[in-house]
C-alpha cells in the first residue's frame, strides 16, 4: 500500500489547470526542477505532520524530472529536505518513469545519470 504525490494548479480565476498544460511551460523554461523539489518538500511537510499526529505513514512515491538525471549531486537537495523533516529511511520512493527518459521525438533521453527507477533512502 502506498500513495504518490501529484501536482495540480488551481487557479483563482481559470480553476484547474492539470499538469499536461503546465508541465511542458515549466520544462520549457527550466523550471521544473523547482517543481520537483517543492513537490518533494511539501510530500516531506504531510509525512512529518502525519508522523506528529501519530498517524499510520504509508510510502510515497514522488515524480522525478529528468533535468536532475544530468547532475550527480542532485540527490544531496533531496536528502538535505528529507534530513531537515526528520523523514525515515525507506518512506519516499523517488521515481522517474519511462516517459520521462523519452525526449519530445519519443526518443530515449541521453543522460548522464539513467535510473529506470531509483528508491531513495533506503
């Protein structure tokens, strides 16, 4: 049993925006490593408050952009939030997906770093 952790824009005047719309703007930009770690640390902020509460904590997974897959550091800014919430080993599961090692002509994605999957802090 576990659960994963999703990303949705509400906006105050269009209402919900799903990621297939904002996604590729923000990968455009160079952006979506900042989504990627604020999607990680609020994941980290839940799993803390339910930890605090005494309530039962189940995995979760988190989705992980390919952007990082080119920098063998990336995981020390994921470890470094995980240790600032006191979360447990073997609790967030970081995954990248196939797709996400596909480039936009549906080629494999050349990267330096190329998990299929990678369990995190276990």
């Amino acid at each position: 049993c576990g659960a994963e952790a999703l990303v949705r824009w509400i906006h105050p005047e269009h209402g919900m925006i799903y990621p297939s719309e904002f996604i590729p703007v923000l990968e455009a930009e160079g952006e979506i490593g900042t989504l990627d770690l604020y999607v990680f640390e609020e994941t980290c902020k839940l799993l803390r408050k339910w930890m605090d509460e005494k309530k039962t904590i189940i995995p979760v997974s988190v989705n992980l952009s390919r952007i990082h897959m080119n920098r063998a550091d990336f995981i020390d800014e994921y470890a470094a939030i995980k240790e600032k919430y006191n979360i447990p080993d073997n609790v967030i599961e970081l995954e990248v997906t196939e797709s996400t090692m596909l480039d936009t002509d549906g080629k494999e994605y050349d990267c330096q770093y190329p998990p299929k999957r990678l369990f995190v802090f276990s």
